[in-house]
C-alpha cells in the first residue's frame, strides 16, 4: 500500500505542474515524475536511445530531397586523426555537445585501444549552410568505415553508400601504407576525394611536404588541400563547406522500387538484431514487409530511423538517406554486409558487389583451462551476435580437449576477436597456429582445400601431385636507410618484388607479392623491429600460386599432436621443425619417463629432442655389496620406465602453444 500512496502523490504532482502550462513540464523530467503530456510512452525517460514523440516531429526528413543530402566518409591511416575530427564535426555540428567525450563513434573498447574502426557507424548531422545571401539546411551522413584491409570487403559496401570521401594524413607523418590502400578503395568507387591534412598544430608537422607526397602518389591539387588540427579546431570551419561544395548529392530515384543496402548490424539485448542501411531508391516506411535478396527471408519493419547521435525514430527514410532499421532478425548472420533489401512482391535488380564473407586466417580456440569449455562456448556465442563475419565449428583435439575451429576474414580480424574475447568475456584461451586455406591436387584429378592442417591426413591410394597456396600484395612505406634490410626481411619471406620506388628524399614505397603463410605470425612486428618502428604496411588478398608445401608433424614420444601441425613450404621445413622441436624442449617439464619431441613430414623425422627421465637413486640404500645386485636393480628400474614411456601421457603447458606461434 505504501507503494500505492507514493505512486499516487507523485501522479498528483505532476499533474498540477502540467496543469501549470508548457513552460514548467521540464520539471516532471527533472523530478523523474510521470509526464502525461505528449510523450506517447507515458513516462519520462533519461535514456539516451528513448524517442519522445515532440523530438520525432523535430526532425521532418521530407524536408531533406536528394539534392540537400551528402553521404561521405572519412578514411586514414591508423592514428592520423579519423576519430577526433568525426568527433569535431558531430560537434560543429551539435549533433553532439563540446566534449562529450572522445572517439564517440568507436564503441567498442578494442577500436578505442588500438586506434582502429571494426564496425561501421553511422551518423545523421543537419547544417545550415549560407551561400549567395541564402541559407539552406543540409542532411550530412557520415558513414564511419572499418579502417582496417582485413576489413575490405565491408569498406567497400560502406563506401558504396557514399558519393565522397575526406583523406585524413597526418601533417608530420605523411602518407602512409593504409593511406594507400584507402585511397585506391575510395577512387575505385568514384567518390569525390578532399585531401584533408591533420595535426598541423604538430611541432613536427611539414604540410607542404605532405601536399608534395600527396600530388606525387595520387596526382591531388595542392590547391585543394584542406589544412586542419583536430585537436584545436584551426581549419575546421572549411571542412563542412567543402563537403557541401565538392561532394554530389546520392543519385537515387525518389519514384522507383525500394532498393537499399545493408552497411553492417549488431544485436542489441532489447530490440534485437539492429540494422544500419542506406535507401539507395524509393522508401522505407514502419510496418512495411522487407526481403532480403542474399537469403530470400522476409521480414516486418518494426523501427526505422536515423542515428542522431543514437537511435532517433523517425517512421521512414528517404531516398539518400542513412540510418537504421529494426525487422525482427535474430541474429547478425541473416544481416548480410552489402545485401540488397527491398520490399516484398516487388522486382528488382540487386545492387552489385555482394559477396558472402571470405575466411583466410584459420585458428584453433581452446580454454586454457579444460573445464572452462561452456564459459568459452557460451562467450564465443555472444560475441558472433555482433559479428556473424567469423565462421565457427567445434572440434576436438587430443592435446587439448574440445575446442573450437574459427574462419577470420584477416590476421587483424583474429586479433581482435581474440581480445575481445579476453576483454569483455574474461575467458581465457589457447590459440593453435594460425594457417592459412591451401588446396591440393591428387592424382585422380581430385581437389581438396586444406584449412586445418591437424585433419589433414595421407591417402595411401591417391598421392598429392600439385599444391597452391594464398598470396597477398603487400605495401610498404619505410624510410629510405632501412631499404636494404626490408628486401632481405621480405626475401627470407618468399616474396616477389614488385614496385620499388621513392616518394620523396626521404622514403621508399615498396610492393611485393607475399605468401599469406609468411606473414600470419610476426611479419609485422619484425618489420616494425628492422626499421626502428617506422614502417608502414599493409595488404591485400591477390591469388592462389602453385607452391611446394608440405604437411609438418610434432610428435611426443611417437605420437603425433593434431594441434600443434602446419603446413610449410618445403625449403623451410627442415629449419621450422628444428625450432620447433628446440622451443618444445623448453617449456616441458621432465617427468618420470624419457620423453621424446620430433617433427616429421610423413614418415620421416627431421628433427629431434629428448627430454632425460627423472630418476630416483635405487642405489642409495646399497653400501657396498655385490656389484651384480646394483646392476639388477639398475635393470628392473629401466624396464619401468619403459613401461612409463608407453602408457604416460606428456602435459603440455599453454607456454608451449605460445612459443610455436614465434617460429616462421
């Protein structure tokens, strides 16, 4: 009753300061009071992503044609500036309020960390830009690309949605290798590219140097170069404009069948799987029927609307424009990156470049701890709501017990699935080698690809006869006296040359083809270790060449560990598997049998350790005596121990699958 007496004085107040006029209903969202006024819910609410009905009727998208509407994206290299001059347009434009805090569009703790975008976001800012003595409101959507080649394919399907580009460069560093790379994505999709250079408030910072590098690399008019500092706010006033000014409006058809694309999802707890899009033609209305071109699934259009700077209802979208819909999905796997959606019972041609996702970095996950498999499994399961880009299948080994088998679209992709694995789900993990998918020929004619090396076994009546293996174009920028030691580093790693030139008297650009095998483990951070740091790099996926690799046993007293096996090239593996097997003998334990390590292509061993028994003194208590009684002792104590030998299992300790990691 006591409950019923407070709920009904506080409806009694709110109610007189309701009866006491607009002006004071602030005051029942102050108190945390009923509002019976024109919020449809009822109820106040603090919550940043509730819509209160007046804030919907704010913002009238019908009043934003396709020639009012810009769609762009910023791209650069990691740690140039990306985040902090989104966060300075979403201000400039009071999308967002001065300092509500850094990198807001990088919501995951690992883009926060590693400076890096995995997931696409969107953002809906309206400005009012005065040209000619006339003022006109401006619909902006910045669409927040994956910064990263592993994540290609979905910065491809962003970009798709944007008609312009702005090309962050650092002022002291200049262009760098994933300056390359985002260039070439973006001038391969025709957007209109403003060169933008950053951090100019730098001590360091050369921007005629960097304009230079920029005319030389991607023929751009010094003349519209942008100069900028994020972090101050020198220049800004000119980045908005030229967006307007240098950007076309979306070429959609406002009158045609409904057609947009899918730029990425995640799954929220309450409203489930929630989808970012961009209406290429026609409309998007709540309560209309939707089908998925990709899976032939249709689905009810529960919400729809734009992110401002989260989610603001809006009940529709127009042609051009980027926000969000809810349809009831369960789960991100039927959200496919770059589908095609449109309404049901009507046809349409499907916009072009979808394609399903493509694994290429393959790994083993297994909890450090063997009975800690249902905290992994039921951690790995919500971690694929948000990204149905990783392909999962659970598999057993004999080392390791029951684990899982995980497909990662990159080496960076695996990395951070990895970490957040740690970071948000607190699980702890054994990760195998990675590898790579490899196909092989046999002798009937027959082809089979290869991505798990452990299940990979020898077919007596078929030989192997041809093999291919995946090869990556790789791009390096480094400083011109560290030249010598990347050819070296890059030679050592099988790689092909081939473009070698200098983009100005102080660095090199270098491009090589390179087996993706050689670089899965710690080609980066050699690089990185050769150069003192000052390399850049980055790569793309190119195509399977014919190889000569071979599959690379390790054995532990005989018997093989389907974990701890890859797949090498055949030069190579005499030299991987004498480290391999030298690692090992490092990190296991003496036990009280002789333990042997090997690594063997077939039947043939290559290399090989042994670690001594520990022994007990069975003479100890022989003081003198017939020597034929020590020997006799000494006998039956070497007959236990091979018995030990046979029926002993080795431990082998996580540092152990750490060390092999190290060894190329």
């Amino acid at each position: 009753m006591g409950y019923l007496n407070r709920a009904s004085k506080a409806i009694q107040v709110a109610n007189r300061i309701y009866s006491l006029g607009p002006s004071h209903h602030h005051h029942c969202y102050r108190l945390g009071l009923p509002y019976f006024g024109s919020n449809e819910h009822g109820f106040c609410s603090n919550s940043r992503n509730s819509n209160r009905k007046d804030d919907s009727n704010a913002i009238d998208l019908s009043q934003y044609p396709t020639d009012k509407i810009r769609n762009f994206s910023i791209i650069a290299h990691v740690d140039h500036g990306k985040s902090t001059l989104a966060d300075r347009l979403l201000e400039l434009t009071g999308t967002i309020k001065r300092g509500h805090g850094a990198q807001y569009l990088d919501k995951l703790q690992v883009e926060r960390e590693r400076g890096i975008t995995v997931k696409a976001q969107t953002a809906t800012m309206f400005y009012d830009y005065k040209s000619n003595e006339t003022t006109k409101s401006y619909l902006l959507n910045l669409v927040d690309t994956p910064g990263h080649v592993d994540f290609s394919y979905e910065v491809s399907r962003s970009l798709a949605a944007c008609q312009g580009a702005l090309l962050v460069v650092d002022a002291a560093q200049g262009v760098q290798a994933q300056t390359v790379a985002n260039f070439y994505l973006a001038f391969e999709s025709n957007l209109s590219i403003i060169p933008i250079i950053n951090k100019i408030d730098q001590p360091t910072a050369d921007p005629d140097r960097v304009k230079s590098q920029l005319k030389s690399m991607f023929d751009l008019d010094p003349n519209d170069v942008l100069l900028t500092s994020a972090k101050t706010g020198q220049g800004l006033e000119h980045v908005i404009p030229a967006v307007i000014e240098r950007i076309p409006p979306p070429p959609g058809k406002c009158d045609s069948n409904l057609r947009m694309f899918l730029l990425d999802s995640y799954y929220d707890e309450y409203k489930g799987v929630i989808c970012h899009v961009a209406i290429v033609d026609g409309s998007l209305r709540k309560g209309e029927k939707i089908t998925s071109a990709a899976t032939g699934q249709s689905y009810d259009v529960l919400d729809v609307g734009i992110m401002h700077p989260e989610l603001r209802s809006t009940g529709f979208l127009l042609t051009g424009q980027v926000g969000y819909m809810v349809s009831g999905m369960r789960s991100t796997k039927e959200a496919r990156v770059g589908d095609t959606l449109f309404h049901n019972k009507t046809i349409v041609e499907p916009l072009p470049g979808f394609k399903p996702a493509k694994h290429m970095v393959f790994s083993g996950l297994y909890p450090a701890d063997g009975s800690d498999f249902e905290a992994l499994n039921n951690a790995i399961e919500r971690l694929t709501c948000n990204d149905a880009s990783v392909s999962v299948a659970r598999e057993s080994s004999t080392a390791l017990g029951l684990g899982f088998r995980c497909g990662f679209l990159g080496l960076l992709h695996m990395d951070v699935f990895h970490q957040r694995l740690e970071q948000e789900y607190g699980t702890h993990i054994i990760s195998t080698v990675p590898t790579v998918p490899y196909i092989f020929e046999y002798s009937d004619g027959s082809k089979v690809e290869v991505q798990n090396p452990g299940a990979f076994t020898a077919n007596p009546k078929i030989r192997v006869v041809a093999s291919w293996e995946p090869t990556v174009l790789a791009t390096i920028i480094i400083p011109s006296e560290y030249v010598g030691a990347v050819i070296t580093l890059c030679s050592e790693r099988r790689g092909e040359q081939l473009e070698y030139s200098f983009i100005d008297s102080q660095r090199a650009f270098m491009k090589y083809r390179l087996p993706l095998r050689e670089i899965v483990v710690d080609f980066y951070n050699e690089l990185k270790s050769i150069t003192s740091g000052y390399a850049s790099f980055d790569y793309e996926d190119s195509e399977y060449v014919a190889s000569d690799v071979v599959k690379l046993d390790i054995l532990f007293n005989g018997q093989p560990v389907d974990a701890m096996a890859s797949i090498v090239h055949n030069l190579k593996a005499q030299r991987v598997g004498r480290e391999l097997v030298d690692k090992l003998k490092k990190f296991i334990d003496r036990q009280m049998f002789e333990i042997t390590i090997q690594a063997a292509i077939g039947s043939k061993v290559i290399a090989r350790e042994t670690i001594s028994a520990m022994r007990k003194n069975v003479l100890a208590k022989c003081y003198g005596g017939d020597v034929t009684r020590k020997k006799k002792l000494l006998e039956k104590q070497k007959e236990g121990k091979k018995r030990m030998k046979r029926v002993g299992s080795v431990d082998i300790p996580q540092e152990a699958f750490h060390a092999i990691l190290k060894v190329g």
